[in-house]
C-alpha cells in the first residue's frame, strides 16, 4: 500500500519533470539558434538601415530560385537579362536546380566579375552597404532534408535584426539575422557579388579576388579584365602577381610600354619572381630595346624557376651585341 | 557501357595529347612568336603540373559535359556553359556534381517531416514554411 502511495507520488512528479526536459532541450535547441554577435553599426562603418530598391525582383518559376537570383543582381548592375535567357545557361532539369560553379560560370558569360566573399555576416552587411546586392545560398530546412536555395540580400535593419531579401516568390521579405543565419551557415556562408570590371568587393582576400579576375579573364579577354587589374594593384600595390597579371593585360591591350612599367613594377615588389623578368625581358625586346631585355632575361635566367629554360632560349634568341 | 568505353578511350585520348603536344614541347619557343608566360599559366605551380592539368583539363571539360547532357542541359547550349567555368571548378564539377547542392528549394518532399520542420522553423533553425514568420 505504501509502495503504491510511494509509486503514485512519484509518477506525479514525473510529468513537471518531463516538462522541464522538454524545456531545457529547446533552449539547448534554440542556443544554436542565437543570432550572430555583431559590432555595431558604428564600428562597422555602416549605416543602421539600408535597402537597395534598384534591385529588381523577378520572382522564381518551378525550382527557378537561380537563374531568378541571377537575373535580380544583373539587371541592378545594368544588364538585361531576363529569366527565360537564363534558365537554359544555368538550370540542370534533372537535378531541378543550379549548383554553384554555374551560377559564378553564368555571371563571367554577362561580363560581371563573380566574386565569392568572405563568409561571415559582417562581410554580407559590407557588402549591401556598398550597394553591391549579394546572392547567398541557404539550406531552409535540416541538414537531413536539405532545401537549398537562392536568394538575393538587398537590405537589412540593424534595429530590427533582420535581413531584406528578394527570395523565392516574395519580394523584400525580411527574415530575423538568427533565423538567415542558421539557414545560410548550412552552406558554409556561400555570398556572391557580381561586379563590373573594375569593382572590388570590401570583404574579400587578396588571393581569392585574384583568381577570381584571373577566371573572369580567362572566359571572357584580357583587355575586358583590364580595370579589374588595375584595380587589384591599386588596393594591394605590394602584390607583384597582381603586377604581373595586370602586365599581361596591358600588353594584350597593345600598350607594351604600359605592359613593361607593370612587369617592372612586380620585379620591384618581388624581385625573385622569375616569370615577370620573363615577360619584362620579352616585351623589352618587342619595343626594341635588346639591352634593356638582356638584363631582364638574364635575372629571370639565373633565379632558380621552372622559367629558367625559357628565359636561356630567349636570351639564346636575341642578336648578339 | 559507356564507363567501359570511357576506360578504353581515355588513355588512348591521354596518349593522343601526349603525342600531340611532344613537336610543341621540343620546338625551342621563339620569345616572338611563343609570346609572354599567361597570367593562368603562372599561376599554376609548376610547368609539368601545369602541362598535365591541361590534358586533365580536357578529359575534365568533356567529361562535365557528358554529365551535364545526361542531367537534360540542351546539347546547343553545353558547350558554351562548360566554357564559362574555370579549370578549378570543371574539377570540382567532374569529380562530384551529384553530392553538390542544388538551389531549388522543393519542399513537396518534405511532408512527412512536416512537424519537425514546423517546429525548427518557429524556433529559427530553419525557414521552410513562409508562414512561420
């Protein structure tokens, strides 16, 4: 009998019990939940609120969300282009969606730079901030059942917490930055910008812009990745690769005295970086100027590089004195 | 069939570019008519890394085009989409297209966890449902 009472009294507190555990799960649940810890506006040098309106919303058809996405931030960067145009450059009908690689590929064939930027929020809220709208991919649901998706960020509200995106069917939809957050980290903060030649992102490293310009230039020309060039020495002037590339476009361009200040320029940030006293000692020989060619094509010989042979030939090539 | 046929094929194509490269890589590069080193070409490591990732290339590009074919891209436009990627991302495209995330957001999947995503959407781990918000 009094086990009973003992049995009863217990199974009374059971319940509050499961309660509490239900409890602490969720906030164990919604601790991942919390959203990102920012600096303020102020430390950031951003504005409290921004929405970019000139960004047109074109809403997506079927599992659209991509060619829709990239047709928004064209369209902002002064390129008409509509959806239909890109649904068969970009959209895999099996798959029923657009992986990445495409959508960066897309953007190089409308002479946009795709930039791929550094993932974290402070880097998104930059970005908007510079008037540069930025393709994220999110996955809306778990890990398990992954609903990925794209969506263009043109604003958000520093006061409210939330982000303004164009996304899916809606326009200027606002999402909390707790919620975005957890939904975008799933696709490791994958952020896109698509920028005219000569435009750099703010949150970006040097090395990926780089070979960000580099693939640019490789689908489309060298003189039509000209600025980008000029732009990436102008904002890191120590980098003698950028020098370097910038060279190569300049000569492409037909302008070898350019070219040859530019390669000079990369020997003077690196002065063992054999490939541009290479190039500095071939242009010097197209513009006529063997002595000055000498020279270079002899430092390019004698460093250490798998340029060295070439650098001999050449030097081999040129009339003797 | 098709892998079969691809297993005998490429390293006879591999054996065709080596081949074919061989007069190019004997012939001393004239400064003037070889012109400068490429941007791309330098930014590649090293020279024999950079010849074979060229034949890579290759096999790379017609292999994601193979892929994309068989995923419904017209043939008219695979080309031109193969094009616009970089060598990076043709690698990255060859080696693994099925495990890469697809935007599209199809979510007439996912009603038998209808509950659990409802409620990881009401505590903002997720944003499946529109009316949640």
């Amino acid at each position: 009998m009094r086990i009973m009472q003992r049995v009863q009294r217990f199974s009374v507190n059971a319940r509050p019990a499961g309660v509490l555990l239900l409890v602490v799960t969720l906030l164990f649940l919604s601790g991942c939940a919390g959203s990102p810890t920012l600096k303020s506006p102020d430390r950031l040098g951003i504005p409290e609120k921004v929405t970019l309106d000139d960004v047109p919303f074109h809403g997506q058809r079927d599992y659209q969300c991509g060619p829709a996405s990239l047709a928004m931030v064209l369209n902002a960067s002064g390129i008409d282009a509509d959806v239909d145009t890109l649904i068969p450059q970009v959209f895999l009908p099996e798959r029923e969606g657009s992986v990445q690689p495409e959508m960066l590929a897309t953007l190089r064939r409308y002479e946009r730079v795709p930039f791929v930027i550094d993932s974290n929020f402070e880097a998104l809220l930059r970005e908007i901030a510079n008037d540069h709208p930025v393709i994220v991919m999110q996955n809306l649901s778990l890990p398990a059942w992954p609903v990925w998706h794209y969506a263009v960020a043109i604003g958000y509200d520093m006061d409210a917490r939330e982000l303004i995106l164009h996304s899916g069917m809606e326009a200027k939809t606002r999402t909390s930055f707790g919620t975005f957050d957890n939904t975008w980290a799933r696709s490791e903060r994958w952020a896109v910008v698509a920028l005219p030649p000569g435009e750099l992102p703010d949150s970006i490293s040097r090395h990926r812009a780089m070979s960000a310009i580099a693939d640019f230039e490789r689908v489309n020309d060298p003189q039509t990745a000209l600025p980008s060039w000029r732009a990436l020495t102008e904002r890191w002037p120590s980098m003698a690769m950028g020098w370097f590339a910038l060279g190569n476009a300049e000569y492409a361009a037909g302008d070898p005295e350019a070219a040859a200040n530019a390669f000079r320029e990369a020997t003077e940030q690196d002065a063992s970086l054999a490939v541009a006293w290479l190039n500095l000692g071939l242009t010097l020989e197209d513009m006529g100027d063997n002595d000055a060619a000498r020279e270079a094509l002899n430092q390019s010989a004698t460093l250490p590089s798998e340029w060295q042979a070439q650098a001999q030939r050449a030097l081999e090539g040129l009339p003797s004195e | 069939m098709m892998k079969k046929l691809a297993r005998v094929l490429s390293p006879l194509l591999i054996a065709c570019l080596v081949l074919g490269s061989l007069p190019v890589a004997a012939a001393p590069a004239s400064p003037t008519e070889g012109g400068l080193v490429s941007t791309q070409d330098a930014l590649s490591a090293d020279q024999v890394q950079a010849d074979r990732e060229r034949i890579d290339d290759v096999l790379s590009r017609q292999d994601v085009q193979d892929q994309l074919l068989a995923q419904g891209v017209d043939p008219a436009d695979v080309r031109d989409r193969v094009d616009a990627l970089s060598d990076q991302e043709v690698h990255d495209m060859a080696d693994r297209l099925d495990d890469m995330p697809a935007g599209a957001s199809v979510v007439g999947a996912l009603f038998a966890v209808f509950v659990i995503l409802l409620v990881t959407d009401i505590l903002g781990l997720t944003d499946v449902f529109p009316f949640t918000r």
